[in-house]
C-alpha cells in the first residue's frame, strides 16, 4: 500500500493558492486558469482514487480500485422484447440488464455486478437528493449487419467522466477497467441495439453521491451505475433545423463553475430556461454569456458557426474550452476531421479553404456576419443528435436567419455529419471505433 500524505497536502495547497485567485478577481481571463489549475492540481495525486486512514498512523492507504475480474453476472430471468424500432423515442426504453459498482470511503470500490435493469433502494438522506451529487455520460454503441459491435471514442467519457467525479468530490475509477465492464453490459445486451441507419445504443454511466447523511461534504458512499437504451435518429423525420433563443435571461455557466463537467447540475436549471424559450417560439437556448454576449452552447449540445471570411476561406468556429465549456466528444472529432481534411485527409464535399478556429465570437459578429451575408450555418454537435443545424436565432426582438439546405444542413455540416456517422456505423474505418468482443 502507498503512503498519500504528502501529495494530498500538495493538493490541497495548490487549490488554497488558486481559490485566492478565483476570489480576488472577476475577470475572465484571471478566472479561468485558476479554476482549471486547481482543478488539475487536485486530478492529479493518486489520493483522488481514494484513500482511507490507518488507525494507528492516521496517514493514509490507497483503497481498492474498480476490478472486471470480480464482476458477478445475475441474469434477468423475466427479459423483454426490445420494441420495434420505428417506436423508440429518446431515453424512454431500456435494456434488460444494468451494471452497479459500488464505492465506500473505507473500503474502496466493491464488487462490479451486472444484474436486471431495475429501481435502486436510496435512503431519503441519500446526498445526491439534496445536494445534486451526480454526474453522467452518453456514449453510443453501434452493430453492423455483420452483427459486429462497437462504441465510439469511449476513453473519451471514461476521462470526461472522471474529471467530472473530481470535481463533485466523488470517488475517481480506472476509466479502463469501467470500459472492460460497460463492454460486458453491452455484449449480453447486444440483441436491444436497433441496427436501422441512424439508431443505436445510448449508453448512460452514471456516478452519484449516496451518503446517508444532510451533511455537505465529500460523500462516504457512492454508486456508479450504467443503465442502457435504445435509440433512434434523433429527429425522425430527417433534419429539421431549429430556432433558438439568444438567452441572456439566464446563465448555464460562468467562469469557476461547473460548464465544463458533465453534472446532473448543469441540466436542471436549464429547463426552466427552455421552457421560456418555448414561450416565445424557440425549440432551444442559444447561451450568452457576459456584457459582450459571447456565444457558448447550445441547448445540451456545443455550437459551431460557419462564416465566409474576406480571404475567400471558410471558417468553423467554435467556443474555446475556457471552463465554460463541455468538451464534447462530438465536438472534438467534428474539429478533428476538419483539421484532418485541412491537412489532407479529404472528406468528400467538405470546402478546401477552410480555417478551423477554437475561439470566442461574440453576438455583435453574428450579427454582422447575418447583414453582410456571409453567415454561412450554424449547427450544435452532441452525442445525441450528433448534427443539429439551425435556421434561426432570436436576439433582442429580432430574428436572425441562418441559411439552411433542403434537407436541412449546410455546406460543412452535410460533409462532416456524413463522414462522423459513417465512421461511426463502421462503414469507414477508424481508430475511433471500438470493438466489443
Ligand atoms: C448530448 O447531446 O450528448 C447530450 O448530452 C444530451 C443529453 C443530455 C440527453
């Protein structure tokens, strides 16, 4: 066993150091890298797997991490039939098995077990219904008409996923070892994911503080969970695009907060912001953040804008992870393949001029943009949808129109949703996809 004194005081100094930072300044650029260093200060001593106190010495151990060679199987003896698949909606159908892994500040990471979806027995105390002690993730997988199956970029929601953990103060896994076992999960439930273009798998991994206590502090249990469902493409007609409300009513996220994880916290709040949305005419928030209206997501999916530049090339901005920010897994492979294409790696149809540019933009040059005609798409990326482009965007008691194609897209994200999701059903082959043995 590891001694984990030391560096759980270096962490706990170095967040110290930062918190000042956080405190003494309100500007953006202040803001953020403190937020993001204490953040990463903490994320990496190996105290964050979690650690419990000999009795004799006080210092601390390192406690069990999460083990695929201990997982017990209990079969669903009472399977369903998975729904035609013409009859899905999103998130509303699941699968007959779920995988539990229990956590415990003495003891560690228990016993991984794969048993009947099913409800789970909380105590009213339970943290996470008091204090929003929850956090998740959606990742797909996919099956050919081979019947092979595969994920997509799952390293990627196994780190989002821990990064989210340590910042709610919730116990940190070996992303790998929650992989081998989701992959298990899915195998035996490999006959629920529709193999129709456009449908798949969503996968919900989900981490939640479960102390029986009102007490506000770091929880001495916690439950990870992974519940799965079948979907279909998110729209069902084809694309329609949406009109969306330039919010500034309400925030999703400011600097020092929790923009960039993927909380259950981050959600709730939106609804209410949605629904004023809706009341107004707009299917989605477009979120402003600040005086100067930066643009920064779009409804639970992050935003891409396209602009015709003086130069003659074509630009892709999109919001800069600044802390505000989720980084999106779909939002890093649409910036990686433009980039790819840009350095070679040709994706059919996509522009040649193009420039790729992770940076802020503000309403006031969207605006300009939508005047001077050269506002070519705008469009949200996210697990969900994967593309979602938009026609509208209400600002101020007035609409700005967002060119559209016939069938919905624009110029860069027809090329780029066509390539992604054809990697993404394996007709393309990639590094990206993963098979489930
Ligand atoms: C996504 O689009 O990836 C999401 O996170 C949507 C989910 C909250 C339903």
């Amino acid at each position: 066993m590891s001694r984990l004194a030391a560096p759980l005081r270096a962490s706990s100094r170095a967040l110290g150091a930062s918190s000042k930072v956080v405190a003494s300044s309100t500007s953006r650029a202040l803001l953020r890298p403190a937020a993001r260093n204490a953040t990463r200060a903490l994320s990496t001593t190996p105290a964050r797997r979690g650690a419990a106190p000999d009795p004799m010495t006080g210092e601390l151990f390192t406690l069990p991490d999460i083990n695929p060679n201990n997982l017990v199987i209990k079969k669903n003896t009472n399977p369903k039939a998975p729904p035609p698949s013409n009859q899905l909606a999103f998130g509303h159908t699941f699968t007959d098995h779920m995988l539990t892994i229990p956590w415990d500040a003495t003891k560690g990471w228990g016993t991984p077990t794969i048993e009947p979806y099913g409800p789970f027995h909380l105590e009213p105390s339970s943290t996470v219904l008091h204090y929003a002690q929850t956090l998740f993730e959606g990742m797909k997988a996919y099956r050919d008409d081979n019947g092979k199956v595969t994920l997509f970029r799952p390293d990627m929601n196994m780190k989002r996923m821990n990064n989210s953990a340590q910042r709610l103060a919730l116990p940190t896994f070996s992303g790998d070892a929650v992989l081998e076992l989701i992959k298990k999960l899915v195998a035996l439930d490999k006959h629920w994911i529709p193999q129709e273009p456009g449908h798949s798998l969503y996968i919900r991994p989900t981490l939640i503080g479960n102390q029986k206590s009102i007490g506000v502090g770091p929880p001495n249990e916690a439950l990870l969970f992974v519940i799965c469902s079948p979907v279909g493409p998110y729209y069902a007609q084809g694309f329609k695009p949406v009109a969306l409300y330039g919010t500034t009513e309400f925030s999703r996220a400011y600097p020092g907060g929790t923009g960039a994880y993927k909380l259950g916290a981050n959600y709730a709040p939106g609804v209410l912001a949605q629904k004023f949305a809706a009341t107004k005419g707009y299917a989605q928030n477009l979120w402003l953040f600040g005086e100067e209206n930066y643009l920064t997501e779009v409804g639970t999916m992050n935003l891409f804008v396209v602009l015709k530049k003086p130069d003659g090339t074509t630009e892709l901005v999109t919001p800069p992870l600044d802390g505000m920010i989720l980084p999106g897994v779909t939002r890093d492979s649409v910036l990686a393949l433009a980039r790819e294409h840009i350095a070679g790696q040709k994706i059919p149809d996509l522009p040649d001029n193009l420039v790729v540019s992770e940076r802020p933009i503000k309403m006031a040059e969207v605006q300009q943009a939508a005047r001077d005609g050269t506002l070519v798409e705008m469009f949200g990326a996210g697990t969900a949808a994967v593309i979602s482009p938009v026609n509208k965007v209400g600002f101020k008691g007035e609409d700005i129109h967002i060119p559209t194609g016939e069938d919905g897209m624009g110029p860069l994200s027809r090329p780029i949703w066509k390539h992604l999701t054809g990697i993404q059903r394996g007709a393309i082959p990639s590094l990206w996809s993963v098979e489930v043995a």
